[in-house]
C-alpha cells in the first residue's frame, strides 16, 4: 500500500483546487492572525473558522507556514456546509506553562470536515516537571479533542509533546486518521497518542506514534474501529480499556487491529480490565500480522486490573470477553511470558483464537501463562499453547 501524501504537499494540492474552483478560503492570516509564536491567534483563529463553517458553500480555512501561538480553540458546530477543509502548513503552539484547561483544540458538534496537514505542539514539557516532581499540578490538557463529530478526515497531521493525550475522539462517529506522527518522550506521563471512547466507524492507519503511554487505546463505547499499517514505540503498545471502571458500562466491538509494528513497548495488544463488577463486554476484536521487537510483554489479556489495591482487591471482573484472535504475531519478548490471558475467574474469556504465534524470548523459550480462558490454537505456537 502506498504511504498517504505528507500533509504540507497535500495543503499545496488543496490550495490549488481550491483557487481553481474559486472555493472561499478564509486565511487566519486576514482575520489577524500572527506567525510570530507569541501573540495569541486565538480569536483570529476562531473568527477564520466561524466564516469557514458559516458559509453556505463548502469552505476552506487556512492557516498557512509559521508558529502560531493558540491559547486554546473551540472549532464548534453545526455549519451550514458539511464539505468543510482546513488546510494547515504552519504549527500551532499553545502557550508556555500550564494551566486549569482539560482541552486546547477542540471540535464539536462538527460534521463534514477534511483537515491537511498541521502540527499541533502542546509543549508539555512543563506540566510533566510538575508531575515527575510530585508537586500539586493540573490534571493536563488534551491536545486535539475531537467530540460529538461526524465525517472528519486528518490527513498528515503532527501531534508533538501533549500535556496528557494527543488526540481524543469521543461520541463521533466516520472519523479517518491517516499518516499523522504522533511524538512524546517515551517517559512522558499520560501522553497516550489516540485515545477512543463512545464512537464508532474510526479508522486509523499508516500512522507512526512515539508516547509515552498508549500509542491507542480504546474505551467503553468504542465500535466498528479500523486500525492498520501502524508504527509504535517507545509507549504501552494498543489497548482496548481500561473497561470495567464503572458498573454501567458500553461495551466494546468490531475492532481490528493490523499490521503493526511494536518497537521496545511495554505491551504489544492488550486488553484490560478491572477486576470488579462492570455490565460490560468486549466481543469481535481481531489482532492480525502484528511484529514485536524487544516488546515486554506482547500479548495480555489481564482482567485484574487493580491500581493501588483500591475499591478491588479479591473482586472479580464483569467485562465478557468473547470473540478474540490473536493470528500471525511474531517477533521477540523482552520477558519470558510472553503470551499472558489472565481472564475473570466469573466470566472466562470464550472463543479465544490463537493461530501462528511466533515469539522468542533471547535464546531460552518463551512461555505462556492461561487462567480462565477457552479457545482454540493452531499452526505455529511459540510459546506452547497454554489452551
Ligand atoms: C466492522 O467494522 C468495519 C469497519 O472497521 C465495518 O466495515 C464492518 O462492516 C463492521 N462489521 C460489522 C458486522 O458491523
């Protein structure tokens, strides 16, 4: 498959389409914007997309090269056009320092909006001092929150040292991902690249992610979700949960996860869950052509999920499990178990599937570790199959 064009080429491809169908486009630029990454474009920002989405016509919005310092920005909805662009060859940066704010940039209640290119540099940095020297900070600010949306597509974009998650995609539904660089240092907390809650019909693929938590994980509510053709690591790898948190809870289906390459994280595929009552489920979750370098632990299920010992110890997990295959994983363990299913001793985990598995662990032979899973093996099992 061929990789997605970079973004700032298909900004300039864009700009030409767009000049020649004479498609309004409203630069931040006009509306008072400064590339000087200091003054706050934010309501220049705002005014360039309130004429973008008011339009009657499909429009362009473009934010064209240099810093632009955003203090934060809510790009909200309805529109009057469903066939909106952003074209984004400049960076936006949010500002020195920390503050109470949980979202810098936001979309809501938006529908029909293609965006190109763009980088978005949350400068983090402060806040993970703050953090790392235990001292009473801010929760953190997600970097791009994508919420209550339909019909997005990010083309190329660059997502670089978040406060706590790079992207969030919650209650939405037709969301693309495609070739976006997703970078955090690797001891970054909560930096997770793309995290999925409440929505449906999302793709992700020919993406690269270094973070410092999940390169994605997928929450309560999370269906029909398309991920191929991804590069991880460093980072906790892909993680359908934490689920289970709450006793009333949506459940998770229809996920594929595929070609994915897992380079020195702590996880490969996992799947986790607390260890106390939840109504919750996760069913038709298939894991395929996935590679593993140096991978601490590649594939987990773990259904004792149980921080501090605190409101679980000696429960049991509500989530079902159900539907799950683990097909063609190959490559090296950094730790000798290197397949663990840990399922719920109330609800086994059922129709588990593992087919050519081959993983090493240096040059002694990788083990696996079942309980309360059942399921079928076959081709190649390294390790033995604990079924
Ligand atoms: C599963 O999700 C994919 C998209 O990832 C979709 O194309 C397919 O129709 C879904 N299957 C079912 C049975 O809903």
């Amino acid at each position: 498959m061929a990789q997605p064009l970079g973004g700032s080429v298909l900004a300039v491809l864009f700009l030409l389409a767009c000049s020649a169908m004479a498609m309004a486009a409203y630069n931040v630029v006009d509306f008072g914007a400064k590339p000087d990454g200091q003054t706050d474009s934010a309501k220049a920002f705002l005014a360039a997309w309130e004429a973008t989405c008011g339009a009657r016509k499909p429009a362009t919005m473009v934010v064209p090269a240099g810093r632009f310092l955003v203090s934060q920005a809510l790009f909200k909805g309805p529109c009057k056009n469903a066939g909106m662009k952003m074209v984004i060859q400049g960076t936006l940066v949010a500002p020195p320092g920390y503050s109470d704010i949980t979202q810098w940039i936001t979309l809501k209640y938006v529908e029909g909006l293609s965006v190109y290119g763009g980088t978005l540099d949350g400068r983090g940095q402060a806040l993970w001092a703050c953090k790392k020297a235990r001292r009473s900070c801010p929760y953190g600010a997600t970097s791009l929150t994508i919420g209550q949306s339909k019909n997005i597509l990010l083309s190329g974009i660059r997502l670089l040292n978040s406060e706590v998650f790079q992207m969030s995609i919650f209650s939405s539904t037709g969301v693309t991902v495609r070739g976006a660089t997703i970078t955090a240092p690797g001891d970054s907390p909560n930096t997770d690249g793309i995290h999925v809650q409440m929505s449906s019909s999302v793709t992700i693929r020919g993406s690269t992610m270094r973070t410092g938590d999940d390169c994605i994980s997928l929450g309560p509510g999370s269906a029909h979700v398309w991920i191929e053709n991804i590069k991880c690591g460093p980072g906790h790898g892909i993680s359908i949960g934490s689920l289970g948190n709450a006793a009333q809870e949506a459940g998770v289906q229809n996920i594929t996860v595929r070609s994915v390459a897992f380079t020195g994280t702590q996880n490969g595929l996992r799947i986790k869950t607390w260890g106390r009552p939840s109504n919750g489920y996760v069913k038709g979750i298939t894991f395929e052509h996935a590679v593993m370098s140096n991978v601490q632990n590649p594939i987990v299920v773990d259904q004792n999920y149980c921080p501090s010992n605190i409101n679980c110890p000696g429960q049991s997990s509500g989530i079902k499990i159900s539907q799950v295959n683990f097909h063609d994983v190959r490559g090296s363990s950094a730790t000798q178990v290197a397949m663990k299913l840990d399922c719920s001793p109330s609800n086994p985990c059922s129709e588990v599937s593992l087919k050519d598995i081959k993983l090493t662990y240096r040059n002694k032979q990788a083990q696996s570790y079942c309980r309360n899973v059942k399921g079928t093996a076959s081709g190649v099992m390294n390790p033995p199959s604990c079924l």
